[in-house]
C-alpha cells in the first residue's frame, strides 16, 4: 500500500473567492451578534431566553470562520495549483 494516493479536496466546490466572500459574510454576522450583546450588556440587566441566541449565533459564526479557515489550510495548495494552470494557459494564448 505504498501508492500514491491523491489528496482530496476539501470542498471541491468551492473556490478561493467564495471562501472570501463567505468569510466576509459571516465576519460581518459575527461582529453584528457581538455588537448585539454588548448593547444587551449595556443597556439591560436581564436577560430573557431570546438574547441568549444572540450568544448561539456568535458561537455559530465563530465555528464558521474557523471552518473556512481550515478550509482554506487545506485547500490552498489546491487553488494555487488551478491559478498556475490557468496562468499558464493565459501565457500560451499570448504566445499564439
């Protein structure tokens, strides 16, 4: 079993730009619950059970940007691969 095996992506489907664009969403979400609570800190001394999803949700997109980063470990050699071929496609039209 000394084969070669092939390492698989990740997530085949998606790119270096939509890790990007999803990144940016759930920053955004993320900083948005947290502005939630600190306002909720402030401004309230009780808490009722629909702000603790505020907290849920700040969990959520602090596992989510973890996950796209791992994704991005992962699969970055894998993008930088598809950029060279692209590139190098890119350099042979030209020289046509």
């Amino acid at each position: 079993m000394a084969e070669d095996e092939v390492p698989k992506r990740l997530q085949p489907k998606m790119t270096r730009g939509g890790v990007r664009v999803q990144f940016i969403w759930w920053s955004i979400w993320t900083a948005l619950q947290l502005v939630i609570i600190v306002m909720k800190l402030v401004f309230e001394s009780v808490w009722d059970l629909p702000d603790y999803l505020f907290v849920a949700a700040v969990i959520l997109g602090l596992v989510a940007l973890g996950f796209l980063l791992y994704v991005r470990h992962h699969d970055g050699h894998f993008w930088d691969a598809e950029d060279a071929t692209r590139d190098d496609w890119d350099r042979r039209g030209r020289e046509l």
